[in-house]
C-alpha cells in the first residue's frame, strides 16, 4: 500500500463520514434517531434517559428530547413500565424498535470493519480514539 499524504487521509476520513452519515437516511429514520436507537439498545438501564443520551452525544437536551419524543411517537421507544424516584424518565426500546435496528445501515460498516484483519482492526481503534481525542480537545 502507497503512503497517503495527511491531507489526502483527511479527505477519505471525510468522505467515509459523508457516506455515513447518507447511508443514516434509511427505514424513514433520520441519522440522530438511528444514533438514539443505538444508545438505548446498548446502555445500561440507568442510563436509559434523554438526558443520559445527550451527555453521551455531547448535545443539549433540547434537540435530544424532540428526537426521544419522535421514536416514542413512531413506537420504537417507550416509557419503561418501572420508573425510579426522581425526574428523570427511563426510556425502553419498543419490540417495533428492536425490530428496526435489525435494519440498522451502519451494519454495512460493522461488516467492513470486521473483514479487516485483526492487526488492523486494532490499528484502526486506535487511530479513530486518538483522532476523536486531539479533535475534542480542541
């Protein structure tokens, strides 16, 4: 494999996250709703809050909350039956809503990232958590 110029690996970075992003407009979901979908699929019970979810993204809640509203409102999420004390609303995926992550488009990814040898794949995480880092920090 040719070396690539730091520029040109930005560039396929972004349009690798383009083409992401574009691939997230599938089953009537816009990209935000698929990322929620995936939260709430994958976190712990107690975190199952619209306010859990925007600290994991790093959003207000504002933007957060109409996105939650919206699944509930398509049945992909609901209330869970048993609510702690407190403000905060524990939100489950729906069986329609585990339904729909079976038609999750970033498994397309997920399949290309496992076709990599192991060595890569590591090579990869690696390099995706210390981009994400150093682009946080600034």
């Amino acid at each position: 494999m040719r070396s690539q110029s730091t520029s040109s690996l930005a560039e396929l970075l972004e349009l690798t996250a383009r083409m992401l992003h574009s691939r997230g407009y599938a089953a009537d979901l816009f990209p935000a709703q698929w990322a929620a979908l995936r939260y709430f699929s994958r976190a712990p019970r107690a975190q199952c809050t619209a306010s859990e979810l925007a600290r994991f993204q790093g959003l207000a809640n504002g933007p957060v909350s109409r996105t939650v509203r919206t699944l509930v409102q398509k049945g992909l999420l609901a209330k869970a039956a048993e609510q702690p004390r407190g403000r905060a609303e524990l939100l489950e995926l729906t069986e329609r809503g585990r339904s729909m992550l079976e038609q999750d488009p970033t498994q397309a990814v997920e399949t290309a990232i496992n076709e990599l040898a192991a060595s890569d794949r590591e090579c990869f995480a690696r390099s995706l958590e210390l981009i994400m880092r150093r682009l946080s920090a600034r």
